[in-house]
C-alpha cells in the first residue's frame, strides 16, 4: 500500500522544486552577492576545503544537526534534570551553524549559474534549514525566560529534517561536491589520440580517449594530459589558461598542475586525474596514470 502514496524514487516534491522558475530571479541575486563576499582566495578556499581534500559543508553540518538532535532527545526522554543540558547543546548548534551556512552558501553559489536545478533547490535548501536555525533560536531564549522551548525545537528538528533532504538530494542526485572525475571510463591501455603535427609549439587540445575528454597540452617542450572535465563542476580545462605549468578552469578558477593533476588553489577539493603521454611514430597516445 505504501508503495502506492510514495512517488517513484520519492523525489516528486524535489522536482516540483527545480521547475519552479519562480526562484530565479531572487537566487541569481543571492548567488551574485555570495560570489562576492566569497571571492578572496585564502577565504573560498577555506569554505571549499580545498585543504581538507573533501568538501568542509557535510562535515561541519555533522555538528549543527548532532547538538540540536542530541537537545531533541533530552527534551523527550531526559527528564526534567536535563533541561539545562539541552538549552546548552541548542546553543552549541547555534554556534556551529556560521560556518555551515557560509561553507555550505560557497558551494552553492559555486554550482547555482547554468544550472536551474541546483539554483531553485539550493535556495529552498538554504531557507528551509534558515528557518529551522530560527525555530532552534526562538527556543533557546524561551528557556533562557524559564518556559519551556520544546515545542520549538521539535519544530525546529522537524524542518531540519526537511532542510537535510533537500541537501541530500543536492549532493547525490545532482553531484554538488562531488568529484565529477569519479566515475570517468577510461581505457587500459596506451590510446592513439591526435596526430603529432596537430600540437606543435605551445598548444593544446581536447581530445578523446574512449568515451574520456583529455586535456593534452605542449609546454616548454613537454607533453602533458589530464582529464578534461574539472573535478570541481566538470568545467572545461582546454577552455583554461596554461600558466607556469598549470592549468586555470575557465568556471571557478581552481588551478592544477599540469605535471600530476596536483591541486593547487580551489575551489576544488580533489586533485585532477593525470594521464601519460608520449609521442610515437608522429602520433601522441595518452594512458591513465
């Protein structure tokens, strides 16, 4: 019976969400006022976990749904004795909820340009998990005043809850976070690719192996190839500035080595996949490394 009031795969509501066109013209503005605010370096880089070689948002939101679940419980089953306890953790959560929300705008504001799906869902994300910080807040200064805030914060617990969905399908359904190099097929083996004649000088080319956009660039007199497709949002690295032996993604501005894919500024988290190349018989073949 059950199986006949759930819609497939549950996600109805989420694509009801990201056909509504009526949230775009207030998300590209928040997403044009978060570019900004994140823009210096040292900060975007810090919110992407570029340092942490894995997206910061998931961890630290660990923190934020643990506290104010862990009050939730408290509420329910402590007893009076662990009221004091629980308005202390909601006032952990609240803490801890800074820096998940501007990890977590970043990202968003990172993903939310050409692509309609991430925007309208992620701003409903943002504002459902908003207001449930609200409902958590309301709560705590309503035992702070000696009444009792539980209703609040199961409210509160209950819209996270909602909030937590949405950011779920985010990452699982529409890759936000994800390293978009993951599940690249590659062949085995060595791969005739181009024609040496067709990259002489300081160049470089998209080319296919298999199924597999490469990246082969000459520079300084050496052959080098990385996955084509940003691990950050799949942006077009043959479309980017070769600087110093790295590449710059046209989209976002992560930088990696040409040498070995090596991160070296974000907003990536994940290095890029390198390829060997080598030039035979007037012709460049590429292999994954």
């Amino acid at each position: 019976m059950l199986h006949r009031l759930l819609p497939p795969g549950n996600r109805a509501p989420v694509r009801n969400l990201a056909q509504l066109d009526a949230l775009d013209g207030p998300a590209s503005k928040i997403g044009k006022f978060m570019r900004g605010v994140f823009e210096p370096r040292p900060l975007k880089e810090t919110l992407s976990g570029s340092w942490l070689g894995h997206p910061l948002h998931p961890v630290l939101t660990d923190v934020t749904i643990g506290t104010y679940t862990s009050a939730v419980m408290l509420d329910w089953v402590g007893g009076r004795d662990s009221e004091a306890a629980a308005r202390r953790l909601i006032g952990l959560g609240l803490l801890s909820a800074a820096p998940v929300f501007a990890s977590g705008w970043s990202d968003w504001a990172d993903t939310e340009i050409g692509d309609p799906a991430v925007r309208r869902i992620g701003v409903v994300h943002a504002v459902t998990n908003g207001i449930a910080n609200a409902l958590f807040a309301a709560s705590w200064v309503k035992r702070g005043n000696g009444s009792s805030g539980r209703l609040l914060a199961l409210a509160g617990s209950a819209t996270l809850t909602a909030g937590a969905y949405l950011g779920g399908h985010l990452s699982f359904a529409e890759g936000v976070g994800v390293d978009q190099t993951a599940f690249e097929e590659t062949p085995d083996d060595w791969t005739d690719v181009l024609a040496e004649s067709e990259l002489e000088g300081e160049d470089k080319r998209c080319v296919l192996a298999g199924a597999t956009p490469v990246l082969i660039v000459r520079t300084g007199g050496e052959l080098y190839a990385l996955s084509d497709h940003c691990s950050h949002r799949g942006g077009p690295l043959h479309e980017g500035e070769i600087q110093d032996g790295t590449v710059v993604c046209p989209l976002h501005q992560s930088v990696f080595a040409l040498r070995d894919g090596a991160l070296i500024h974000g907003p990536a988290a994940y290095p890029q996949p390198a390829w060997d190349v080598r030039a035979r018989a007037g012709r460049i073949e590429v292999r994954r490394r």
